[in-house]
C-alpha cells in the first residue's frame, strides 16, 4: 500500500465513524487531534498472535481525538473480546 492509500483507508475509517471519537464522542476535528486506535493494539506479540490482516484492518482501527481516548479503546487485554473481533475480522476478509 503506498502513502496515497493509506491517506485514503484512514480518511475512509474517520469518514465511517463520522469524525465522532469512538471513546468520549467528541468531534476529532473540533476537539483534539484526530488520531485512528487500534483495538487489539499494534503490537509485535499482537500481530504475531492475531496476524497482520487482523492488526491492520480497518475494524480493528477507530477514530479518537486523543492519545487519552486513543489508550482507553484497547481490548487486547480482554482477551473475549479480542478473539470476537479477530474472528470477525476473518470473516469480512474471506468475503473480499
Ligand atoms: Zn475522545
């Protein structure tokens, strides 16, 4: 993926969200900075566990408006959580 297309995917995850931060939903543009978390977090052991397809993918990354709310979306420590969204995650992937 070059530059131009992850602009784009990240343009594409906030458009999906409506510029509303997933955590606290507050405006990304009015208040704070606009920054994508990941829930099962971009980790080295992550991506090793989850794969790369799962890390990367658009469902695992949602708008925030800080690095505050940005830490409060993670669910890798929850591990139900994290497989749900994983197999979700395959799921869609197969689709495509
Ligand atoms: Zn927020």
């Amino acid at each position: 993926m070059n530059n131009l297309e992850k602009q784009d995917e990240r343009n594409e995850i906030f458009r999906r969200d409506r510029w509303m931060c997933q955590n606290c939903g507050r405006h990304v543009m009015i208040h704070g900075t606009p920054q994508l978390a990941h829930l099962i977090a971009n980790t080295k052991a992550n991506r090793k566990k989850f794969g790369n397809c799962v890390i990367d993918h658009p469902l695992n990354r949602v708008a925030t408006c800080c690095l505050y709310c940005n830490g409060r979306m993670n669910i890798g420590n929850n591990p139900v959580k994290a497989n749900e969204l994983a197999d979700k995650i395959r799921d869609e992937l197969l689709k495509e």
